[in-house]
C-alpha cells in the first residue's frame, strides 16, 4: 500500500467521523446530560440512605432508581418513595 493511499484512508476515515459527529450532536448531547443528572440522583441516593434509617424509609442505591432520578427530577423522587411504600 502506498503512503498516498494509506493518506487518502485516513482522511476519509476522519471525515467520516466528522459527518458522524455533527449528525449524532443532539442525540450525544442527551445522553451526556442524562448522564450527568442521573449521576448527580446517584449521589441524592447515596445522602438520603445515610439518613433515610431515621425517617424508616429506605430506597436502594442503584442504577435504575439513579436514571429515574435523572430522567424524572424531584417527580421521579416522589415517584420512587410512592413506589416503595406500595410495595411494602
């Protein structure tokens, strides 16, 4: 393969990731905010199971009640403790 060619593939291959990237802007820009909300309800978890013993609630510190937290906000909170207290 010549150094030419193997040039040419390369440039191609970044252009394509540019196309790539400026079409999936919206989409990767949700999922990072996503992503930063539902780690920051990871972390309200993780505070209010510090002293959820002394109100006898108790949510797990996990994944999915994270992304609902993350998703949802406060509502998704009321959510999760509405749906504890029905399940119990």
């Amino acid at each position: 393969m010549s150094p030419l060619s193997e040039y040419a593939a390369w440039c191609l291959a970044g252009l394509l990731l540019c196309v790539a990237l400026l079409l999936l802007r919206r989409p990767a820009a949700r999922l990072l905010r996503l992503a930063l909300r539902s780690s920051v309800g990871l972390a309200v978890l993780a505070l209010f199971s510090q002293v959820s013993h002394l109100l006898g609630i108790s949510l797990g510190v996990n994944l999915v009640n994270a992304l609902i937290l993350g998703a949802l906000g406060i509502p998704g909170f009321g959510l999760l403790l509405m749906l504890q207290w029905v399940l119990q």
